[in-house]
C-alpha cells in the first residue's frame, strides 16, 4: 500500500464512517473503488430511512403505529431473510426495529413535515480545503429551532461523536445556523442520543475534521488503527493486506 494518499478532495459521511470502522475497509471502498456485496444493514437501512421519509410526509391525522407498521410491511416485503446470518437473526432485527420505529415515529407530532427529509448536500469547507457531503435524514427548521434527527440500526460512540462534528460543521457553512439539538435513534439498542450543541463546538468539529483529513492522507497509519473486529464480517476480507502480504507499489488518487 503506497504510504501517502493524494490529497484528499472530497470527504462523505459515508467514507469517514468506513475509515473510522477501519481504515483499510475506507481505502478499499473509497480509494481503490472496490465493490462491495450488500450486507444486511445496508439493506435494513434502506428500509428504515424508507419508512421514516414516508411516515413524516403522511398528514398528521394519519400518523400512528398502525402506519408505521403498515409501512414497515411494505417496505419490508422484499427483504430477503437469505441475507441475514441465520433465520433467528432476520426475526430478531425486524422485530427491534419496528418495535423503536413505532416507539420514536409516534410521539413526533409537528404538523408541518420537516424542512429536509434525506436531503443531500455538498460545500468546500475552506478550513479543510475539501468539499464535504452530508445528507440531512430529518431536519425541522422554524424561526426559533432548528433540529435534526437520524434513524440508524446501531452506532458505535465513534460514529456518534463523528456525526455530531460533521453535523455542526456542516450546519454552520450550509445554512449559516446550528441546530439547538440533534438526535439519534439507534434501533438495536433502542436508544436517542440527545445532543446541544455549544457555541465552541463548531471550532472543535473542524479541529476534529482537519485530524481526520490528516489520518487519512497519510496511509501508513492505517496498520496501527485497523480494526481486526471487523474482519470476520468484512467483505474485504480476501484481498486485504493488513498484514503486508499482499501489498500493491499502485499509486492511489482520491
Ligand atoms: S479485513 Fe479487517 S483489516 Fe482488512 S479491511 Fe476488513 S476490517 Fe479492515
């Protein structure tokens, strides 16, 4: 593996939590470009964010768990339970998740469907010279609040704390204002993480940005930080050269 990443153009949600998993997962997903088989999460995620985009669009007289369920139904319908590691697993997963979604989906009761509802959005973030991508899942917006929420099947302390940096930054050169408070649902554990921001907490997110741009770019840290947790489920699993075997003298760009 070449040592030093090019300079790094473009950072996603989605490749800092691949790099914050394990570094080499990120280079191999986002640097070399590989693909990778759908697993299950990614799929019960697709599902969930199916479900919480339509629930929040539905009048507010409709909204109760019987449509949430319905929804689930609907959206559920074509999952696989081939894609799951056994057949107890596929029960257990649809099952927590619909028990949370009907748990947090029903106390939400503003009238007016939230501002952005998985709304994608790209900014050069100066400070980092990068562009920096975000999708906002559910963000309600009104003169005096301005919240945002995620629905996600787990997430680890890191992911939280990343999102919620990310988040800020993000919030601050998009929309010029940061939210009041932030939440995520993990489904799994069936728990909200409740977050208020701070005046200094955009500085902090683009202090905890710029050191996660340097880790990045610069390869031959990535042995000490991989994750070996992960490897029994990796999809990467066969080509990986954590170990040095199979190291490639290619040249990566980002
Ligand atoms: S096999 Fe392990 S070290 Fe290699 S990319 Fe996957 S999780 Fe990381």
């Amino acid at each position: 593996m070449n040592h030093y990443v090019n300079q790094l153009q473009v950072i996603t949600e989605e490749s800092l939590i691949s790099f914050i998993t394990c570094p080499y997962k990120f280079y191999y997903e986002f640097l070399e470009k590989k693909k990778r088989p759908y697993d299950w999460r990614q799929i019960v995620q697709h599902v969930v964010n199916k479900v919480v985009s339509s629930y929040y669009q539905v009048p507010i007289e409709q909204r109760h768990s019987g449509k949430v369920l319905s929804l689930i139904e609907f959206y559920w319908d074509k999952v696989s339970p081939q894609i799951f590691e056994s057949r107890i697993q596929y029960y257990l997963v649809v099952a927590k998740m619909t028990d949370c979604l009907i748990q947090y989906l029903t106390t939400e009761t503003k009238q007016i469907p939230p501002l952005f509802l998985f709304k994608r959005f790209n900014t050069y973030v100066e400070e980092l010279d990068v562009d920096l991508s975000l999708t906002f899942d559910v963000a309600e917006w009104s003169e005096s609040s301005f919240v945002i929420k995620k629905y996600l099947l787990e997430a680890t302390p890191e992911m939280l704390d990343l999102y919620f940096h990310l988040s800020i930054v993000f919030s601050e050169k998009v929309l010029k204002r940061s939210p009041q408070r932030m939440e995520v649902v993990t489904l799994m554990d069936g728990k909200k993480h409740v977050f208020h921001p701070t005046v200094g907490d955009i500085e902090e997110g683009l202090t905890y940005l710029q050191g996660m741009k340097l880790l990045i770019e610069d390869s031959s840290g990535y042995v000490k930080n991989h994750n070996e947790n992960e490897c029994p489920v990796c999809p990467f699993q066969s080509i990986c050269d954590r170990d040095g075997r199979k190291a490639s003298p290619k040249k990566y760009y980002s």
